[in-house]
C-alpha cells in the first residue's frame, strides 16, 4: 500500500471538509463492523473483527491458564497482552517499523484493561486457592490487514474475545494434608464468564484539513495519512471517558478537544449497542446449533 500523493491527500482533505468522505461516509460514519466469535476452537476465547470489506482485519485469541498468584496480591489473577502485526501487513508500515507499532498497540491495549479494572472486578473468579493458584488471562491480538484505525479494531476485537471467553469451572477438593487442591471440569460449556462490565472500548477521532474544527471516525488508510493529530478516547458502556491519549504533532484547540470528547462519547456507547447486539445473536444461535 503506497502513501497517498499530493493530490490524493488533497482529495481526501476536500472530501472531509464537504462531509462526503471517499468511501461516501460522513466525517462521524464507521465503516460497517463485521463481528465473529468463537472463530477459534483451540482457544478459551475467540473474536474476529473487520472495519468494511477488505478494509482492516483484527484477530484475537484469549487463553487461560493455571499460574501462581503474585505475592503482593495473592487473591487476583494475571492478565497479558500482546498485538502483533501479521508479517503479510508489515510492509504498509511505511511511516514506521511494525515493531514499533507492535509496542505501542500492546501498551495500548494493556493500559485500557489495567484502567478499567478488569483484574479486580474479576478477582472472584480469577482467584483458584488464595496465595496458591490462580488463573493467568493471556490476550494474544494478531492485525491480518490494515487499512486503518488500527486502536479501535484491536481494542474492539480484545474486548469481544474476552467476552466471548469462558474460565473452565473447577471444584476445589481437602487434601491430605488440610489444605486445599481443585479439579478442573473437562466440559468447556460449564465454563463462567468474565465480568465485561466495565472493559471499555477506543473511539479514535482524527483531525484532519486546514479546519481545525473538523474531524473523522473510524480513518482509513489514507485518512491516517493526513492526520494532523488524533485522540483515542476509552469510553465505558455507558458513554463516560475512561481516558484521553493524543497521538501526532498537530495541537487541538481547547474548544475543538471539548467537542471530541463529546462526540466520543456518543459513538463509544453507539458502538458499543451495535457490537453486544451481534455477539448476543451470535451466542444465541450458537446455543440453539448445539
């Protein structure tokens, strides 16, 4: 994938300052979100995420295993990222070295779950025997294409894995000696879910043209390439702004950064509605299959 040239840019520009973007979308318009779950079977949890047709490609993958608690915290489990960028995309990185990329996206990601608090509101369930066992999330995001908005696609399809992710039930047993062992439930289907409640999603708006007041949703390739600046905003079910991160050299007017936040805002709790109302379809006829 070449940069944009000079008139390709000026296009792009034009077309976001008309609110009539190249695909035919308005400066807020995502493009269509396909949503598949369980797509892996070796895995505990599983979610494919696509933004438009050909557009860019996201695939998460969540395991659990039995690890040993962390002194410090003897009753919470562990949770690790990881986003890779697969090799057949790397050379669209023109601006940049993939793994750099890698890097920023995975601290990304980490940082989004750790603020949220998905460790604590999952202690219940991640904790096996206080100070002895415990279970280990590891959350593993591979980019398959790239056209684009890369935050908001692995944000998307992390979140959609783990909610798609089931922990395996276990009974906890006496041992010999008064202390206490379990025993792992070989039916995947008795599995408990992790608490989502509050794991929020990346809105990423990006300003772009020589009106610092206007900007898009959901960039494409081309659009990222004019960016002047973005700001990715994690924003909860329920629209509220779990955190702020600018990205690019460009400033932002106060006002403008205001009118952001707001419109990520909208879009988080949009887009959230949108992604839960598939994945409950998706379960549900996944339930009625079996």
């Amino acid at each position: 994938m070449l940069n944009p040239s000079l008139s390709e840019v000026r296009y792009t520009c034009l077309g976001v300052e008309q609110d009539l973007r190249s695909d035919g979308r308005g400066r807020l318009d995502y493009r269509c979100i396909e949503v598949e779950s369980g797509v892996l079977e070796q895995s505990n949890g599983s979610a494919r995420i696509a933004f438009g047709a050909g557009g860019t490609a996201v695939l998460a993958s969540v395991k659990v295993e039995v690890a040993e608690p962390a002194p410090e915290r003897p009753g919470q489990g562990f949770l690790h990222v990881n986003v890779e960028c697969n090799p057949s995309v790397s050379p669209k990185f023109e601006r940049r070295a993939a793994s750099n990329l890698n890097a920023e996206l995975t601290q990304t990601l980490d940082t989004l779950l750790a603020r949220s608090g998905f460790l604590e509101h999952n202690s219940g369930l991640l904790s096996i025997v206080a100070g002895a066992a415990c279970w280990s999330i590891y959350v593993d995001v591979t980019v398959m294409d790239y056209d684009g908005n890369l935050t908001d696609a692995v944000a998307l399809a992390a979140y959609a894995s783990l909610r798609d992710a089931r922990v395996p039930s276990l009974t906890l047993v006496d041992t010999e000696g008064g202390g206490k062992d379990y025993e792992l439930d070989a039916d995947a289907a008795a599995g408990r879910a992790l608490c989502m409640d509050k794991v929020p999603l990346c809105v990423t708006l990006s300003r772009i043209g020589d009106d610092e007041k206007l900007f898009v949703a959901d960039a494409s390739f081309d659009e990222d390439f004019c960016a002047l600046s973005r700001v990715a905003v994690a924003v909860d079910r329920l629209g509220g702004v779990c955190g702020v991160t600018k990205l690019g050299a460009g400033g932002i007017d106060v006002a403008v950064m205001q009118k952001m936040l707001q419109t990520a805002s909208h879009l988080g709790s949009q887009l959230f509605l949108t992604v839960d109302a598939v994945l409950v379809r998706v379960g549900a006829e996944s339930d009625a299959g079996s």
